[in-house]
C-alpha cells in the first residue's frame, strides 16, 4: 500500500516494521536468558542452532548462486537484445583496480579478525575477544563506507540495462549481508564485554563467525563477475 501510494500505506508499514523488531528483540532475548542464565542449553540443544545455521548458510550460497549465474550468462552469451557483444554499448563501467580491490582485500581482513577473536574465545581471554571483535565491526563499517561510494560514483543504473541491473543486485545483496553481519558482530561484542560468551558455551559467536567467512567468500565472485570481467 506504502509503495503505490495508498492512503494509510506510511502507517501501516511503520506499524508493520515496529511489531517485527519488537518480536525480534523479545524473541532473542528469551533466548539469550534461557542459554546464558537459566542453562537450558544444553549440548544437545545447541546442535539445532549450529545446523539451523549450516542449512541457513547453504541456502543463502544456492540464492547467491542465482544471481551469478545471471551476470555470466549474459556476459558470456550475450542476446540480440543488447547488440550480442558484452558490454553493452554505451553502458561505463568502474575500474576494478582501484575501490573495488581494496574493498575486496578488506573484507579477508575482518575475517582473520574474527577468527582472532573466536581463538581468544576459546583460550579465556574476554578483553582480547572484545579488542578483537571491535576491529572486525570497524573494518566493517569501512568496507560498507567504501560500497557506499562505489553505488555513489557508478557510471550505470539499476534500471540502465542488464549490466546495471545485475551490478546493483549482486553487490547491493552483498551489501546488505556484510551490514546484518555488522549487527550481529556489534550484538556479539556486547555480550562479550558482559561475560556471556565462555569457552564452551558460545554458540551464537560461533554462527556468526561461519556467516562472515561466507561472506568474505563469497565477495570474490562478484569481484569478478561484475568488477573485472565487467571491465574486459
């Protein structure tokens, strides 16, 4: 209703979003009171987390997969539509040497800064855990900081032709999951400093640190699908 322009759309939507966070903050309060205070639990339970975010993760690389599959089919077999060559004619490009690069060197960065704080973790350490976890939300934020200017200073658009369409979708779904990661990262950091996280019992860091690295991981497809064989 919001999105064609209904009367009342605004306020449904704002209520809509309001009602979600709440459920999503009482939700995962309720479960960090039963695991970390009550002991609920238990090493049994703790494996339907642990493969709820396996099966979480393989379901985000097959929805990824889609859009890859997108940009290169078109690339490598381009249609009638746009003139059969790839690029498309008149349709500018970013260079992949310069933003893109750094961006894409940055993000194995914060991996090895949260595998840094998942050893100290497990080695007892809480204040090297948070030092730890503080660099990987700000480099974080940088690389997001740098995605920013690259939709800032992009030549195309999502509307513009099949390259801009699939630069926009591929990078701004990466976007979003190196900012939910962040979220989590910041949540993660606080329980930290709290206490919350022990040697045996940090499940939900440990879900966390699986879902960065799949996002540094996958970083490099769009790296080059987009950036570099966009730019040939």
């Amino acid at each position: 209703m919001y999105m064609h322009s209904f009367q009342g759309g605004a306020t449904l939507l704002s209520l809509g979003l309001i009602f979600l966070l709440y459920t999503m903050f009482v939700w995962w309060r309720d479960v960090l009171r039963e695991s970390t205070l009550e002991g609920h639990h238990t090493k049994a339970i703790q494996l339907g987390p642990r493969y709820g975010s396996i099966l979480f993760i393989v379901a985000e690389v097959m929805f990824l997969f889609f859009f890859f599959w997108a940009s290169s089919h078109s690339s490598l077999a381009p249609t009638v539509e746009i003139g059969g060559i790839w690029l498309p004619k008149g349709i500018g490009v970013l260079d992949p040497w310069e933003i893109p690069l750094l961006n894409t060197h940055i993000l194995p960065s914060f991996g090895a800064t949260v595998t840094w704080a998942h050893h100290a973790i497990l080695a007892g350490k809480e204040k090297r855990a948070v030092y730890a976890l503080v660099a990987t939300v700000s480099l974080a934020l940088v690389s997001t900081g740098f995605q920013g200017m690259e939709y800032y200073q992009a030549p195309s658009t999502i509307s513009g032709s099949i390259y801009g369409s699939t630069f926009f979708l591929e990078i701004g779904f990466h976007s979003s999951h190196v900012i939910i990661g962040t979220l989590f990262l910041i949540v993660c950091g606080i329980r930290q400093y709290l206490g919350h996280l022990t040697k045996k019992h940090h499940v939900g860091f440990e879900a966390v640190a699986w879902y960065w690295h799949f996002v540094d991981v996958v970083r490099l497809f769009p790296f080059v699908s987009i950036y570099w064989w966009g730019g040939i």
